[in-house]
C-alpha cells in the first residue's frame, strides 16, 4: 500500500487531502499518513482526521522515508519550488492528485505531483508539467503548455496554444486568449485577460491586461 505524506497542512493542503480520498479506490491502495508543516502552532493538530506529523525533520527521523509519497501542496510557486528540491534530495516520490470531477484528455500529458481540482479541464494535447495546481474551474484548452510550479487558481482559464512558464501566478477568474504565452514567474491578476504575450518576471492587471511591475532575473530565488 502506497503511505502518502502531505507537505503543507494549510487550506490548500487540506483540499488535497479530500482530493486523495476521494479518488476511487483509494482507501485500498493508499493510505494518508499526514501533513508536514513548518509552522509549529501546527505540530501535534489533527486536520480535517490527518494528524500534522512535525516539521521537516519529521522525514530525517523516519529510517523508511523512501517507501513515502509525497505531494507538495503548497500554492506559492517559490516556495513550491524550494520544499520540492528538498523532497528530491530525500529521493521522494511524488503522486498527483486529481479529483474525480476533472476531465483530463487522455491524448493530454500530466506530469508529476499535479493537483487537479473538482470540475478541471485539459483538453487534447495539453500540457501540465510537475507540480502545478490547476484550482476549482480552471481550464487548459487543447495543445497549451502549463510550466512547472505554475499556480492557476480557480475560475481561470487557458483558451487554445497557451503557453505559461515555469513558476507563475494566475488569478482567480484571469482569461488567457489564443495563443498568448507568458514568461516564466510572472504573474497576472484576478479577473485580467490576457490579449499579448508577458515577458518573464512581470506582474499584469486589468482588462487588458498591462504590466504593473516588473522584477529582477532570478527574484524568484531569493
């Protein structure tokens, strides 16, 4: 039986929680050890019936932390990029969590620890690379690209030939139009549509959308 443990014990965390038991026949398959967390207001809480097991440290402790699972459920895609180079160090394994309201093409190509929320959808020839979270709603249309530790929260949407790189921000009910591509670790705004191409590191508002800010190469690292 696969033992999963979830990294994050947020809001965000607990919805993937209810993701993992909700898949069909998971109770049989795997079995939900717990959250790690960092904050330790959080350690020894039981959330949502899963205990929050302790900090990091918590899997140096565990001589069989390489029979885990883990999944990084954390929606800033900074820090998901950081605690996911940590988890890899620990040669973790990562699983998805798709909830079975998504609607996910099977000529789409998913990689690995993806969380797909209730009523998702990819369509033919997407692609969702490692580690993005695509929230309630959201949709990817046929042949977009969706870099890793992209964040795409709920409501928004990716019409055909998108292309969004690695580690952005999409807010809530944000439209992106035809064959728009956005540079990587930008984010764009709630309720923006996106009519032109974004370069990297920028944030973009509106309706249009225009570029508010604009950051240093490599911010993302910091």
């Amino acid at each position: 039986m696969k033992r999963i443990v979830i990294i994050g014990a947020g809001g965000h965390g607990r919805e993937v929680a209810e993701i993992l038991r909700q898949q069909p026949d998971f109770q049989s398959h795997a079995a939900i050890l717990g959250f790690v967390d960092d904050n330790p207001l959080l350690h020894d809480c039981v959330l949502d019936g899963l205990p929050v097991l302790g900090d990091w440290d918590w899997f140096r402790d565990n001589a069989d932390v390489t029979s885990m699972s883990v999944i990084c459920a954390i929606g800033e895609p900074r820090v998901s990029r950081r605690v996911v180079a940590r988890a890899a160090e620990l040669e973790l394994d990562f699983v998805n969590a798709v909830s079975a309201n998504a609607r996910v093409s099977e000529l789409s190509k998913v990689g690995r620890g993806v969380m797909l929320f209730s009523n998702v959808a990819v369509n033919t020839g997407a692609i969702i690379e490692d580690h993005c979270i695509l929230n309630l709603n959201a949709t990817v249309s046929h042949d977009s690209k969706v870099g890793r530790h992209t964040n795409i929260n709920p409501g928004a949407h990716l019409a055909g030939n998108v292309n969004v790189g690695e580690g952005c921000y999409i807010g809530m009910g944000a439209n992106i139009l035809q064959g728009v591509s956005i540079g990587a670790w930008s984010i764009v705004g709630a309720g923006a549509v996106v009519t032109k191409d974004l370069p990297a590191n920028v944030t973009a508002v509106g309706v249009p959308a225009r570029i508010i800010k604009t950051r240093e190469a490599g911010w993302h690292e910091r």
